[in-house]
C-alpha cells in the first residue's frame, strides 16, 4: 500500500466533491473546442486554476490558441508531477453524421452517466486533475513537491498536408511540443486519456504515409486504348501489393498481444465536377501503428522498400511516396514509482488492482518521454464509444479524482 497515513487519506477523499466535479464536467462540456479552437475552454481553464491559488502561465502557442499551466508550488524537497490534458475534442460538434449525445458539446446527465463532446477524450481529466488539488487543498494539506496541471492545445490527431492548411490541422502534440519547449519540465507525468481505469505502460506510435502514382489527362472520349493510363486503374494494380505488405507488417510487428493495424485512411483521385476527364493522379493515405520497440526510421525503410519495389516494377507509373507524420511509441517502466502509487491507490479506492494495457493509440506521452518526462496513461472513461459518442459514468471520474488526489500526495511527498 501507499505511504500516506489512513488518517490522512480519509481526510484527503473527505474533501472530493461529486456535485462540484458534475457542475465543472457540465460547464466544460459545453465550450466547444475543437482543435485550433481552445480559446475559450482555455480561458476557462485559467479561471479555475487561478481560483485555486494555483501560479498560472498563459502559453500562446500561437494567435486564438495557448497552453494554461497551473503550478502548485511546493515547500521543496519532493518529486514534481504533472497532470497533463488537451483540451481541444476529437470531432467539432458539427459532423452532421454524427448524431448521438456524446458527440455534441451539450452536457447531458443520464443515468449515472455524463455525455457530451469532449467528457472521455479528455476534459473529463482535467476535471479530475482540478479537483483533487482543491481536495488536497481543503484537507489542508501542503506538499513538498510541485503539482502542475497542464491544459494543452492540440493533441487530436490531425496534421497540416497539402492544401488542408490552418490551426485546425495543427494537432499531434502541438501544444505539448510548446508547453516543455518553454521550460515545463516535471520529474513525471499523469495523463488522463480514456483508458477505462487501466494502467497504460505502453502504447504503439504512429506513421503516415502517402503513395500516389499519376495518369494521363485526356478527354473519355479520347481514352480509348489507354485505359489503363488512368491513375485510378493503376492504383487498383498496386492495391493487392499494398495490401500484401499490411498483412505481413500487421503480424511481424505485432506487440503486447496487439496487431500493428495499418488503416487505409484516404484515397482520392479526380474531379466529381468533370468525370469526362480521366484523372491525372490517385493518391493513397495509411495509417501505420508502430511498436514503441520499432524505430520509427526502420518502419519507414520497411514500406519505402515496397514502394521501391513497385517503383521498379511500374517504372511508367510516376510513383510518388512520402511520409508526413511520425509520432513514436512510449513506455514506462512497470516497476517506476509512479506506477505504484497509482495501482496502490487504485487498489485502495476500487478494491482492486487495475489491469495493465498496451494500447495501439497514440497520447502525448510520445512528447514528454523525449524530454525525459517518465509518462503514463491513466484515466477516465466508462467502456467503448456507443453511437451515443463520449460518455463517462459520474462515479468514475469521483473515484479517478480520488486516485489523483492520494496519488499526488504520494509521489509528491507531504511536507510536515
């Protein structure tokens, strides 16, 4: 079990407040902020930090989008943690294809249960974060080391490519990258992506690949005897060797019991607007996930090679590959001490000890960890999205915020 005397940690879970965690979830829920539109969910994030006596830095990152860290200062002599989150949402709330609650920035209570955009992925942990420091506060405890919580912009995966240019395609950490470019640097760090409670050591990176190949421009009615001069044909030929190799990638750099899935993010060739004219290029978008035991150089040379392949095969084709994300693996070690204080207090407060996971999505812990930021994924979430979207049970984010609280206080160190 966890250091911290039982006096103490009654006095600790005493202070967490259901009704509070419910009235922040419902107002955040209903900021809209999709990526490249945190503004206002980071205003709000200030506020509340700035009500808890927190010292609070704005980060700009750039003009309508900043960071906002809040640090709780310590007496000195313990261990820094922060508590990192994003604040911008998966899906913009105007996808009219997507219809359920959860996918909506509207804060609806049902059931035991919280929906709306944004609660599971993830300002359902900022709330947490938020209050366990006012927990901790309340129970008039001072600790030795700094609690940081950390709201960033820009961690959906999303990327700026070709014409698809703007803040709102400036995801993948981009917050992140600023916030311990400027000098945030913890010993360790908590997120808390929706991992359903388990304990996240370990999650596959990700790279993004683009294959096109071109065709020639003509009329339909002069294409006759050059049909297969169209690109959308010659990329249906390089399909069965495309394929091929994702079998073979899935199997071989399978890690932690997971398949390293390639999806088949986008195709596109031509113009809906004038079918008469055969297309002058199709292009294909993967999505490769790669093994944090797998250098992200090596699985490119892996599927260049079958693009150096096909090059040499279809020499007439006008090839083209590229690679435009790369975002690595993360993992700790399962022994670090953080681990411990978060599956002893998990124990403490569940009953039980929480399972361990390897995860084929990526977080910010890719960041951190190249900054020598030991990093975790823990967090809150209530089982799968359904096609009511994002929704999080209200009990867990109390019991998360309690493990935050007693795990802080722990790694921390609470000061005399």
């Amino acid at each position: 079990m966890t250091s911290l005397h039982p006096d103490l940690v009654k006095r600790i879970l005493a202070e967490v407040n259901q009704d509070e965690i419910v009235a922040m979830a419902r107002d955040v829920i209903n900021i809209p902020s999709p990526t490249g539109e945190e503004l206002q969910m980071a205003l709000y994030m200030q506020n509340a930090l700035q009500q808890l006596g927190l010292n609070v830095t704005w980060q700009e990152v750039e003009d309508g989008r900043a960071n906002v860290v809040g640090r709780w200062t310590g007496t000195g002599g313990g261990k820094n943690l922060m508590f990192n989150g994003h604040m911008d949402t998966s899906n913009t709330g105007r996808e009219d294809f997507l219809t359920g609650l959860g996918y909506k920035p509207n804060a609806v209570v049902r059931e035991g249960f919280l929906y709306g955009l944004g609660i599971y992925n993830m300002k359902g942990a900022l709330v947490c974060y938020t209050h366990a420091v006012k927990a901790l506060q309340r129970a008039g405890i001072r600790l030795k080391g700094d609690v940081i919580i950390a709201a960033v912009a820009g961690e959906i995966e999303k990327t700026q490519w070709g014409e698809f240019k703007g803040k709102e395609f400036r995801g993948y950490g981009f917050g992140t990258h600023y916030l311990v470019n400027h000098g945030v640097l913890p010993d360790m760090c908590i997120l808390g992506e929706p991992t359903d409670m388990h304990v996240v050591l370990e999650h596959f990176g990700s790279m993004w690949v683009r294959i096109a190949c071109a065709g020639i421009y003509v009329h339909t009615a002069f294409c006759e005897g050059r049909e297969e001069m169209n690109s959308i044909r010659r990329m249906y030929t390089l399909m069965e060797p495309i394929l091929e190799w994702i079998s073979t990638w899935e199997r071989k750099a399978a890690y932690g019991g997971k398949k390293a899935i390639v999806n088949l993010g986008g195709i596109r060739g031509g113009h809906a607007w004038r079918a008469s004219r055969t297309p002058e290029k199709a292009e294909l978008f993967l999505d490769v996930r790669v093994p944090p035991t797998i250098a992200m150089n090596e699985a490119r040379r892996d599927i260049q090679a079958l693009f150096l392949r096909l090059e040499k095969q279809h020499p007439d084709f006008g090839l083209e590959f590229e690679t435009y994300v790369s975002v690595p693996g993360a993992r700790i070690d399962e022994n670090h001490p953080m681990i411990r204080a978060i599956e002893a207090n998990h124990e403490r407060i569940m009953g039980a000890p929480p399972q361990r996971e390897v995860v084929t999505w990526c977080s910010d812990a890719s960041v951190l960890t190249r900054y020598g930021v030991e990093t975790v994924n823990y967090g809150p979430s209530s089982g799968p999205r359904d096609k009511e979207g994002e929704k999080v049970k209200i009990q867990t984010l109390v019991d998360i915020t309690k493990i935050y609280a007693l795990t802080a206080a722990d790694l921390c160190g609470v000061a005399s």
